[in-house]
C-alpha cells in the first residue's frame, strides 16, 4: 500500500510498504480522510520532543486525525466491527498499569501513540491498524470530514468540559486555531458567551466570521492598543479590556498566555491549558495561588471522542466549516512545509484523502 513516511527533518515522501495485518484484538481500516495537525509538522521539522526524548524516531509515519472503514478483523475482535465506519483513540495504553485500570491510559507510561509515539504507524496511509477497544463507530449523520475532525474535538470537548462552563457566563479562548475554534464552538452550544483572542491576520478574520461574541487582540483585551476586535462589550475604540472571563482556556502555543490567562480569567475561576508551547511557559504560580485560581491541564481526546460524536450527530457542533483545503497523499509534503492549496478557503484544517491518489 501507499503510505506518507517521513525519513528525517524536511525529508518525506511516499512510499509502498507492506499493508498492515490484523494481528490478535485488532483490525484493518481503510483510511478515508486524514488531518494535518501541528504534531504532524513538528514532526516534519523535527523539533517534535518525542524525537528527542526517545519515544520515536525516524523513519516515521505520521497522522493521527482519521476517519475511515474496518476492511478486515484480528482474532478475538467481534465481525459486526467489518464494513462500519469508525475512526478512534490515538492514545494506546498497556492495558495493565493502575493508570490504564483507572481510566487514565492517556497517561500510561507504556503507551503507544497512533502515528506518534512507540512506532505506531499513522493514518496517512491507504490502510491502518487500530486495536478494537480504540474503535469508536461513527453514525451516518457523522460524514468522513466530521469523522476525521473527531480527535481534535475531542481534545477541545474535554478542554470546555474542564473548564466547567455554565449557560450564560463568559469564556474567552485563546488562540483562534483549529483546537481553538472548536473549543469555541463547544463553548457556544453550551450556551455560554464566548470570546477569542489571537493575532491579527487571516486566522482572526476567519474565526471573526463564524459569529462567535467576540473577536479580540491581545492589546484589546489588555487596555494596551487600540479597538482591532469586534464583540459584545466593546469599550472605547473597541477595546474589551473591562470583560469579566469566568473561564479561559489557552489553546495557544505561545509560552506567554498561560500566565495571561491567570491574569484575565475572575479571581476564584477557571483556566484550562490545553496549548504546547515549544519552550517552557512562563506562569508564577505565587499568582495563580493568590486570585485562587483552579488551572487543569488537558492531555489528548481520550475520553471526549463518544461526546464529540453525539454533538456532531446532533448538529450542536459542526466543524466541517474548518476544513481548508483536500489534497491527496501527494501533496501531503508541501501542507508540513507550510504551502496552502490555491484553491484553499481560510479554514485552519487541511486533510488527506489517500484512497483518491492514483496508482
């Protein structure tokens, strides 16, 4: 089969492999529609840490956002698994450990990581194998671009579900990306008031037209600049730096807006991390103490991908809008290296489709 490897750092190509087996408690999917994520560039670039820590090496096949077909079933897995469309949990524990017992298998130590971690080969690829109990069967109201948007909303629902929003309070989000504008979205059907913050250019703008409440720059929010943003309760020039945020979920990479959002969030309210910064974050924790501040930590969609599904299916979130741009396993090199198709809209997504790639 066809498969995007990754071979070193600005090196990639695809490549015949060997198609995968379904070995015992597995099965086959045939990938229909895969997404690009930052990992996936880090990766490309090689400043991914999981390269240097250890936990993977090159050659490397990448893709963890997929949605697709069980085509074939390992011994032990049940048959009615064959023909269902599905896509699944990147984060592979032991099985064994307490943390996996509890529940916690995002965090085993063991595990392996689709596409990422411990040499799991990734969807980017014409077929993948994924064990049953990853499995997550996507209902018809759920098409193969939702489906492969799973994962990501599954990070983002366990972001909103972390931060404990309310109908009718008021959330800001930090970084208008793909994480970022499902967060919000989350967040709205939840029937809260939400905000973005990011930086102007075409990612503010696109998320500007969604209608979410409000569309800010950092300098809007923090009294520093003039009125950029957009939104309910604007000020003087547009500038929102009076808003009361019961909630603020950083979805960013830069290391500055976790401690930010110490500062913007209400005295005695919630902050949820969900962005990696590639150097360490900068946050006073004498602050967070001080204004009383409970801050979580969000690792991976483990856990909010059956919730993510059932929003979809109901139509509470619909995350196709976000899809950019479709290219085929070919042109799957020049999207890490940063080059939209010219067809793109401003959508922060792009997929991968490898079954249309001709042979």
């Amino acid at each position: 089969m066809r498969a995007f490897v990754i071979t070193g750092p600005g090196e990639a190509s695809v490549q015949e492999v060997p198609p995968p087996v379904a070995g015992p408690g597995e099965v086959v999917v045939e990938v229909s529609r895969a997404g690009v994520c930052g990992t996936d560039i880090e990766f490309f670039t090689g400043e991914m840490a999981y390269l240097h820590d250890g936990h993977a090496r090159f050659p490397i096949r990448i893709g963890h956002e997929w949605a697709g077909r069980v085509s074939a079933v390992g011994e032990g897995v049940d048959r009615s698994w064959l023909g269902r469309r599905v896509t699944g949990d990147t984060m592979l524990g032991c099985g064994d450990c307490d943390r996996c017992r509890d529940g916690r298998h995002r965090v085993c130590d063991r595990r392996t990581e689709i596409g990422i971690r411990g040499g799991r080969p990734g969807a980017l690829a014409e077929q993948l194998a994924v064990p049953a109990v990853a499995l997550h069967a996507l209902p018809d109201e759920v098409d193969d671009v939702a489906g492969a948007l799973v994962e990501p909303g599954g990070n983002a629902w366990r972001a909103v579900h972390a931060a404990d929003v309310r109908p009718g309070e008021r959330v800001l989000v930090l970084g208008p990306g793909t994480i970022g504008l499902l967060c919000a979205m989350f967040v709205r059907a939840a029937g809260a008031e939400v905000h973005l913050m990011g930086r102007p250019g075409r990612s503010l703008e696109f998320a500007r037209g969604l209608g979410f409440d409000g569309v800010w720059t950092r300098e809007d929010l923090t009294g520093a600049g003039g009125g950029a943003g957009t939104g309910a309760g604007a000020g003087a020039g547009g500038a929102a730096a009076g808003l009361r945020w019961d909630a603020v979920i950083d979805a960013s990479t830069s290391p500055e807006l976790p401690a930010l959002a110490v500062e913007l969030v209400e005295p005695g309210q919630r902050v949820v991390c969900i962005g990696i910064s590639g150097t360490p974050s900068r946050l006073d924790t004498r602050r967070l103490v001080l204004r009383d501040v409970r801050a979580t930590g969000i690792l991976s969609a483990s856990g909010g991908l059956s919730p993510t599904i059932a929003a979809y299916a109901r139509g509470d979130v619909d995350p196709r809008v976000l899809v950019g741009a479709t290219v085929g396993l070919d042109g799957t090199a020049d999207v890490l290296r940063g080059i939209r198709p010219r067809n793109a809209g401003a959508g922060p997504k792009l997929h991968v489709t490898p079954p249309t790639d001709a042979r």
